[in-house]
C-alpha cells in the first residue's frame, strides 16, 4: 500500500494555503433539532471553484518543478475536477488540457473555458476520456493529474479533514460522500492519524454503492450500471490507491436514495441559505434520513458538503423534483 501519512496531509495544507479557501464550519440548529445529533456543515461549496477539488488539484499542480509544469497539464473530468485544475493551472501559469464528454453540459464547459484551458471532446464514459487524456499525453507530453488515485491529490483532500478537527472538538462522526474515494482516503488519514476516536463514514448513492459494495466484499468490485442524480460519485469502482485506505481507516458505508439526496439539498438551501449540488447534499442526506447509527445521540456529526455547481435551470429542476410530500 502506499505510504501517505500525516506529515503528507500537513504538507499539503502549507503548499496550498494561498491557493485554497479555509472554509467555514456551520452549526445547524434545525438539523440538530431533527436529528437528535449536533450537525456542522463543513462548506466546501464555498472553496475556489465551488468544490473541495481546489485542494487535491493545487496540492498535485504546485508540487510539479517548473520543467515538469512547462509540459502542460492534462486530466479527464468534466466536472468539479476539470474545473480545479483548469484553475490551478492558470494560476501557477501552466498550460492546461481538458478532455470532456461529446454533449458535456454548456454550463461546465463554459467554466472550463473560463479559467483558460482547452477542451478535447470524447467519449462518454469515464473510463473513456481518461483512456483519451493518456493517449494526448503520450503524443503530447504533459503531465496527468488524476481525480483521485494519486497520493498528491488524496493528501491535498485530507487538509479538510484538518481543518474540522482544529475547528470542532470532541468530533463524533465525520460522514463523506464517495466516488473514487479521494476525498475520504484524504480526511481519514488526517482524522484518524490524530485522534482515532472519531469515526468516518461513506455516503454514497443506493444506485452507485461500489465503495459500500467493495468494502462488504472485502475487494474492489465494479458496478456494471450506475444511476442516480449525484453526478459527482457516479464511479463504477473505488480507486487502486484509494481503497485499501478506505478499508484501513473507514468505520463503515451508508446508502441513501435520490430523493433524500434531493431533499437534503432543498433543506439546505431553504433552511442554512447554502446552495449544494445533489452530490454536495448526500453526507447531510445521511444524517436527516436516520441513517447515521454508530454516533451517540448529542454527539457532534459533520457532514462533508462536498460542492455547490449546479446549473440554474437544473436546480430549479430538482426544486420541483423535491417537493413531493414527505
Ligand atoms: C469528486 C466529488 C466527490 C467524490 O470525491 P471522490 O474523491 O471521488 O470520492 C464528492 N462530491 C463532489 C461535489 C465531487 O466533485
């Protein structure tokens, strides 16, 4: 296994100080009220470029010599990841490749665009368009910053696991949702390493559950179909890297469906004036569906809200989707 501790994670935290926001911790009276726990909000909506990605992409990009970074930087993610490093890049004055899906949503590729980098279309898969940004990168050059199977991007993820422990004591439960597992991978190694009495779990999507499904089965197993409305954990399987740290450091995974994803996401712009993307809302989803056991009632959750952008007219979408009667 990889050797990523501690000291990686407060590295990182030094490296991208400048580059990153210390975002805020909220404490919800409303949803420490339903759910009988004491629930904070760590705001990552609000980081540089709507998501915690700012953290793993810059902790990677800043660490390259400026050879390497001459060489361009290249990646496949058309989501909150593409956006990070199109940011990052341009800050550190390195050029930046994006290779996004045929049909990407205008909304991300205009803030792709926005921050300088230029965009390569294909495929439409995952698997696809990181098979495209290898094949760019070996005609090419450059180097490649992978979402979440990197140890650069899993440490630069872990500083906001710091943050919290420093902000919040006596920390019970921490919950975060998970795609490749970057980000828990990150927060368990800075958590636990520090004070191994807070327990971490996984939120995912009862549609896409192959980390919940990989760690029951004790080995990485793949999803053959994926469906649900948070499009930023739509993996089909956790990490290379990242999994055997889930299996060190996660206390266990939890499942919530499209709906409770949906209404958490409305409560949480209605009730905390905090606008998630449907992903953003699944650790909060947890929590207000009664599906965080393993914490003692009073005991202090944090929900990770992961990122906040969303398209306004999709929002407005899923608006209308959560009001069905509860
Ligand atoms: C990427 C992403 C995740 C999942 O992170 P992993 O490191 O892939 O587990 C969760 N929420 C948002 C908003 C994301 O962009």
């Amino acid at each position: 296994m990889s050797q990523i501790s501690i000291k990686d994670v407060t590295d990182a935290r030094e490296k991208i100080s400048r580059a990153v926001v210390k975002t805020p911790l909220f404490r919800s009276s409303t949803f420490s009220e339903w759910s009988g726990f004491e629930v904070f909000l760590k705001a990552e909506n609000l980081q540089k470029t709507g998501s915690f990605k700012m953290r793993g992409a810059s902790n990677k990009i800043m660490s390259l010599s400026p050879e390497e970074g001459r060489q361009g930087i290249i990646t496949g993610s058309s989501g909150n990841h593409g956006q990070a490093v199109a940011c990052i890049a341009a800050r550190c004055g390195y050029g930046a490749t994006v290779v996004i899906p045929e049909g990407c949503s205008p909304a991300k590729e205009a803030s792709i665009k926005a921050y300088g980098a230029d965009l390569i279309y294909c495929g439409t898969t995952s698997s696809e368009r990181l098979a495209c940004a290898d094949k760019f990168r070996r005609e090419h050059g450059g180097i490649f910053v992978h979402p979440y199977d990197d140890p650069m991007v899993i440490a630069g993820q872990g500083t906001a696991g710091l943050e919290i422990i420093e902000d919040l004591e006596d920390v019970g439960a921490i919950l975060v949702p998970t795609g490749g597992c970057g980000l828990i991978s990150g927060i368990a190694i800075a958590v636990k390493e520090k004070n191994p009495g807070v327990k971490i779990f996984g939120v995912e999507p009862e549609g896409s559950n192959s980390t919940g499904l990989s760690f029951r089965n004790g080995k990485r197993t793949a999803l053959d179909k994926i469906n649900s409305v948070a499009d930023g954990v739509r993996t089909a399987i956790p990490g290379e890297l990242t999994f055997p740290l889930v299996q060190k450091y996660v206390d266990g995974m939890i499942e919530v469906t499209d709906d409770e994803i949906l209404y958490a996401q409305r409560m949480l712009l209605e009730r905390c004036k905090l606008l998630a993307e449907p992903t953003g809302a699944v650790a909060l989803a947890a929590i207000l569906s009664g599906a965080l056991s393993g914490l003692r009632k009073g005991g202090k959750a944090v929900a990770i809200l992961s990122g906040g952008n969303v398209a306004m007219p999709q929002l407005s979408e899923y608006l209308l989707r959560s009001g069905v009667e509860r």
